[in-house]
C-alpha cells in the first residue's frame, strides 16, 4: 500500500535498478493503469515484458527488441507520439460504432418482441429488417474517418465489456421507447391497420432516428454545436435518410413489400426523430454524470 501511495504522489524515479523498475511497472498495472515502457537495454528487459507495451530501438539490444511490442525505427519520438495518438483515435472511433450498433440492435429487438405480442401482425418482415439494417450499417461504416473530441484523446482507453452492458443496457431500453411511440402514434392516432404501411413507416423511422441518433452517441458534446463529425458522416448520413425514405416508392421498396407514404407519415417520422434527439442528449448527461464515461 505505501508503493501505491508514493506512486501515486511521485511523477520521476530515478536511479532504479532493474528490478525496482519492473515492480514499478507491475504496480502500476495492477492498480489499473495502461503502461508503456521505453528502454534499449539488457537491463530494460524485465520492464519490457511487465509493460501493457513495451517500446525499443532499431539500435537496441536483441533481448529488449525480442521483449518489445512495438520497435521505432526512427529516432525521434514524434513518431512515438503520433502513433498513441493515432491509435487512441482509432479505438475511440471504434467504441462508436460498437455501442452504437449494440445499443441500437438491443432496442430494436426488444420493440419487435413488444410489437409481436401487442399487434396482431409483425412490425417488420425479416427481409425489410436486413434492407434496413444494410443501409444504416453503410452509414455507420464513415465512422473510422470521424472526428475525435481532444478530451477523449488525453487518456488511455480500455475495452470493457461491464462499460458496453451498462451503454447498451441504458441507451438500448430508451430507442425502444421511441418505437413503441411510434406504434401507439400509428395504432391510436392515425389509425394504421393497413399491415404494409404500418411496416413501412416503421422501416423509413428505423432508418432516419438511428442515423440521427448516431450523431448523439458519437460524441459526450452536443452534437452540431460542440461537436461536428467529418464530412463523410454527415454525407452518408444524409444521404441514407433520404434513401430511407425514398425505398418504398421505388421498386427495390415494392419487391420487399413496402408501399409509398403519405407527407403526414414522413413529418411524423421527422417529429419523433428530433424529440428522440433531445430526449437522448438529456439521458446522456444523466449517463455521464453516474458512470464518469460515455465513448
């Protein structure tokens, strides 16, 4: 407990030997820090090893190359820091699709569950959720090239599986509210028995709320003001939306059993996208402030 606690009070050590140096390492390890260790040496071996990544030199000795994760071939240490920073971009970038498409796909197959036992036909047939599911997915696939807010980029990053249940769990439960609003909008409002249209105002919504909703989750900020994706996001986003709604009226929508909508459906489908939007940012603070985390 005193290591841990001069560990955590102490920013240099110096004049370590070998194995002081490779206890250190384990130490901070084991109280849940993500540890790189740079050395060129015999000596720098053990801290190698014991490291979450373990750094050498072209110019280093064998044993520390063979104990190295990664080897800079360059000496200069910009590259070093280019690479940590190029790859906590890309694991960023990463949890954003994951717990976009876990959370998303969680929510809709609790609300096809739902609908299966209230309604007296499927809110969607197989074939229109796979359409649906493709194109919202090659909206998603922009995602890699997205930008990254610089706080999310100031520490090191762990994959969690109790952080992507907890994601999942939270925002997951919230887009099936959404639909069931939807279906409760169609039955009682407007009076939707017409199976077919039914499905096809929920295959268009489907489409346009995860698409916008990608936009919430890809950022802790506000979306739009604090925070603006890359370009190919908005593109593609756009883009899919449109096609989204466009299906049925073309013969790929026909094909798979959907029908054109009238212009009332389309604003409803619109209105319940934006109050989802800020329904979800305010669930998101409330996220952030009891886990300490988002992406």
């Amino acid at each position: 407990m005193g290591v841990l606690r001069l560990l955590r009070k102490t920013n240099i050590f110096a004049k370590l030997s070998p194995i002081q140096k490779a206890r250190l390492v384990r130490l901070l390890r084991e109280s849940g820090k993500v540890v790189g260790y740079m050395g060129d040496g015999i000596n720098d071996s053990p801290s190698l090893t014991n490291s979450d990544v373990g750094i050498s030199v072209d110019t280093a000795v064998d044993i520390a190359k063979e104990a190295a994760d990664i080897i800079l071939l360059e000496k200069d240490l910009n590259v070093l820091l280019d690479g940590v920073t190029e790859g906590r971009r890309t694991f960023v970038n990463l949890m954003k699709y994951v717990k976009l498409a876990t959370s998303f796909n969680f929510g809709e197959v609790v609300s096809v569950i739902i609908a299966s036992v209230l309604l007296p036909f499927l809110p969607e047939t197989p074939i229109q959720l796979l359409v649906e599911s493709l194109l919202y997915d090659f909206g998603q696939l922009t995602l890699p090239f997205d930008h990254v807010d610089k706080e999310t980029l100031q520490q090191p990053k762990i994959f969690s599986i109790k952080s992507l249940k907890n994601f999942m769990f939270f925002m997951g439960p919230l887009s099936s509210a959404f639909d069931m609003l939807v279906f409760a909008s169609l039955w009682f409002i407007f009076q939707v028995r017409e199976v077919a249209l039914f499905q096809t105002i929920w295959f268009s919504y489907s489409i346009t709320s995860n698409l916008v909703g990608m936009h919430i989750i890809r950022t802790a900020k506000l979306p739009f003001i604090q925070s603006n994706a890359h370009k190919a996001v908005y593109i593609s986003s756009i883009s899919l939306i449109i096609i989204g709604i466009l299906v049925p009226f073309t013969a790929l929508g026909n094909w798979i059993g959907l029908v054109p909508i009238d212009i009332k459906y389309i604003f409803l489908i619109f209105i319940i996208t934006i109050l989802y939007c800020f329904v979800a940012i305010f669930a998101k603070k409330i996220y952030i402030k009891k886990y300490h985390e988002w992406i």
